[in-house]
C-alpha cells in the first residue's frame, strides 16, 4: 500500500473543503481527508499559515474557508498530475 505524500494530503483537505462550497467543519474535513485528530491539527494550522485556509467561528461552530492561495494550489496540483500522466512519469 502506497502512503499518501505531504502534498497529496494537503491536496485532499483543499479539495474537501472547496467540494463543501469553500467551508467545512473541521470534524467533516478530518473524515474527509483521512486523518487523526493530531494530523489534522498539523495540516490544518500549517495551511493557515501559509494562507491556503482560514478558520471562522460562527455561533459556537467552527469552520475552515479556502482562500484564493488554496484554490491556486488545487490547479497547480492538478496540472502537475496531468504533466505527471502526459510523460509516463
């Protein structure tokens, strides 16, 4: 079984997120992408961070939103698979 790189989990919350409308509970993006309470955590403040994601509180209930900087990571991602697949490599 092939584990899963750093990019390809960050690419899966991003892409969880933005298939949840943009926002998501952070409950829902753990099941979503995979991950352990403690991963999730790490991922989810490195993206904050890097500005991929933000965190919004909203009458008790948290959400994380992506930004733009998320949304240009999914499309470089997926150019990058399609270069990947173009040569075989």
């Amino acid at each position: 079984m092939n584990r899963r790189s750093k990019v390809d989990i960050i690419n899966e919350m991003l892409l969880a997120i933005e298939n949840k409308n943009g926002r998501i509970k952070p409950t829902h993006l753990m099941y979503k992408a995979n991950l352990s309470y403690k991963l999730l955590k790490e991922y989810t403040d490195e993206l904050i961070t890097k500005g991929m994601i933000e965190k919004k509180d909203e009458k008790d209930k948290s959400f994380f939103e992506i930004t733009k900087k998320g949304r240009e990571f999914i499309y470089q991602f997926r150019k990058m698979i399609e270069f990947k697949n173009t040569f075989g490599i």
